[in-house]
C-alpha cells in the first residue's frame, strides 16, 4: 500500500516540503532509511543522517533549520515523535483492517457477532458468545461458550478464550494467550494425595487492556480475576485465580502474581518479579525488575531487591553489601594486627 507526502501531511496535519507527490510504501529508522520508505527526525543527536538518508520522506519538527541540501521531501509538524506514533497507529488500523469470514470456521447459532467482523481460518466460537463491532478474531482462536467481546477488540491468532470470560472494549489479546484456565488449585486429601479445587469464576478484562503473547490468566475460584481499566501486560506474564489489577497499571515480562492478591491503580511492576498470594499493593506503587515481593505494600512504594525492600534503602545498602569480601579482608587485617600487638603497660 502506497501514500504520498500529501496525503500523509493530511493525516498529520502537518506541511510538506517537497514532492507533495513523494510516494512511500514502508517504514525506516533514518539511518537505515532506502528509496520508497518513510522515516523521522526528532532526536537533534540524529540530524546527521538526514542529510546521507536515502528515505524518499522524513517526517521533522517544524522547528527544524537544515544546514544543507536534503534530497528527502520533508513533512513539518509540531511534534515528530508524536505524529511519528500516530502514523504508526493509523498504519496498524490499516494493515489490521480485515473484514469477512475465512473458512473454515465454527460460529454456534446461538453466538451474536456484531457488524464488520473478522473471523480467521480455523477458528471457533462457542454457544450464547456475544461479539461486538469491528471485532477481529484472528486464525486458529478458540472462544468458548458464553464469552463477551467488547467492540473494536482485536484477539490474534491462537488465543484461547475459556467460557464465561468478559472482555471490554478496545481490548488486544497477543497470540498464544491463554484466558479462564483453572487456577492452581489443589487441597491434599486423607492419604496426602492432591484433589483439584473445581474453579468455578470467571475472568473480566475490562476496557483499552493490552495482553502480550503468551500469557495466562486464570480463572477466579470464587468470583472473578479482575483485570482493570487501561493495564498493560506484557509477554510471558501469568496471573493467578481472583487476583485484582487496578487501572492503568502496566506489568513487565515474566512477572508473576499469585491467587487473592490485590494491586492498586497506576502501578509499574518490572520484568520478572514475583508476587505472593493474598497480599494487598497500594496505588503508585514502584517495583524494580527481578523483585521478590512477600507483604503489603502502601500507596507510592518503591521497592526493590527480593525479599524487596525501600528502593533507597536497596541503594544503599548494595553500596555495602557488593563490598562486602573487600571488607571482610580489612577487618581480618585488622583483628591479626591487633592481636601480634604487644601490651601497652605503660
């Protein structure tokens, strides 16, 4: 799919200056830029390739002077970061726009799918699913009975949607994730053997929640796993059974979170960080990548380490403890010297 500068200053409205008839037909980095792509220019440290990029449009602020002759059409605007991640945006709307039904597919007569779907090659929807607009159902997914879709929704390729799961609108579920599997649960009978505890909830994901690829996020026992407004998942995440995530909190790769834990609102919790189960963490809470986390924790905490602890405090301490053979060297010094001493009797 081709676009000229024209029309591209038109979607941003921005100016060109240039070709208005420059056309372009991917996306580069500016030193990586070749005939017929489309780059940017916002980092002043990155004005030298404008001048050697072979990109045919570049996209700058409108605050940007060349020093010399630049061969690419140019497209002014505010901010060209910020327009940069607009056409980005707009780009996936395109490349993601697919309507119809592949075959082959299964739809239950009882299922209600809204206007301007997409239903991928081998995919299934089960009995009493409710699927809003412009919902896209990418290939090889699998959506049990009685799930909920909210509109403009896109599931891709490979997700399996357990029954009784309520997804919002504006929802993006990444390939290979799993949604309303069991929570591990499990009580030891009379002979010590492991008896599975029937999970009986459900999941809601609620509205704009982004899940990377290959997550899981299992079913409550009781109840609902609660997913809030506005969070971010990242890949290779799990949650366990009735934990709840507070809006606009956004979660690193390879955490994990245990069963009944609450999170607050507005939380960033790095990559691979561990959380127990049945702990509450408070709004504005900090947590550092590869943190171990085994209490409460109040609003606007920042911890790190694991068992986790004050991120200051972690600060300062590691100053010590990364010292710590070096230390023990000189005090060891010191005990030898002070005993090879002869009494003072004087």
């Amino acid at each position: 799919m081709k676009f000229t500068a024209e029309q591209i200053a038109g979607i941003l409205e921005g100016d060109v200056v240039g070709n208005p008839n420059e056309e372009v037909s991917k996306l580069s980095k500016i030193e990586e830029g070749c005939k017929g792509s489309l780059t940017f220019l916002a980092n002043p440290k990155y004005n030298n390739y404008i001048y050697d990029t072979s990109a045919s449009i570049v996209i700058v602020n409108k605050s940007f002077t060349p020093e010399k002759e630049i061969a690419a059409t140019l497209i002014k605007v505010d901010d060209a970061y910020k327009a940069f991640s607009q056409l980005l945006e707009f780009y996936n709307q395109v490349k993601n726009n697919k309507t119809g039904r592949e075959n082959p597919h299964f739809i239950a007569s009882s299922a209600e799918i809204g206007e301007n779907e997409y239903i991928g090659a081998f995919s299934y929807i089960g009995e009493q699913v409710k699927i809003g607009k412009n919902v896209k159902i990418y290939p090889n997914s699998y959506v049990g009975d009685n799930v909920v879709i909210g509109d403009n929704t896109i599931v891709f390729a490979g997700v399996k949607i357990y029954s009784e799961t309520i997804i919002g609108k504006n929802c993006k579920i990444h390939s290979g994730t799993i949604i309303g599997s069991d929570g591990f649960g499990f009580a030891p009978d009379e002979n010590g053997e492991y008896q599975a505890v029937p999970q009986t909830g459900n999941v809601i994901i609620e509205d704009n929640v982004d899940v990377g690829s290959n997550s899981t996020i299992d079913r409550a026992t009781l109840g609902s796993t609660i997913i809030r407004k506005g969070v971010k998942l990242d890949n290779q995440i799990q949650i366990a059974h009735n934990v709840e995530i507070g809006k606009n909190t956004v979660i690193a790769s390879q955490s994990g979170i245990a069963g009944s834990t609450k999170i607050g609102e507005n939380c960033m919790i790095g990559g691979q960080v561990g959380i127990v189960g049945h702990i509450s963490i408070g709004n504005n809470v900090k947590i550092q990548a590869q943190s171990g986390i085994g209490r409460n924790l109040k609003d606007n905490d920042v911890v790190q380490g694991s068992p986790a602890f004050g991120y200051g405090d972690y600060n300062k301490s590691y100053v010590v403890f990364k010292n710590l053979p070096k230390l023990a060297k000189t005090i060891n010094k010191l005990e030898k010297d002070l005993n090879t001493q002869k009494p003072n009797n004087e």
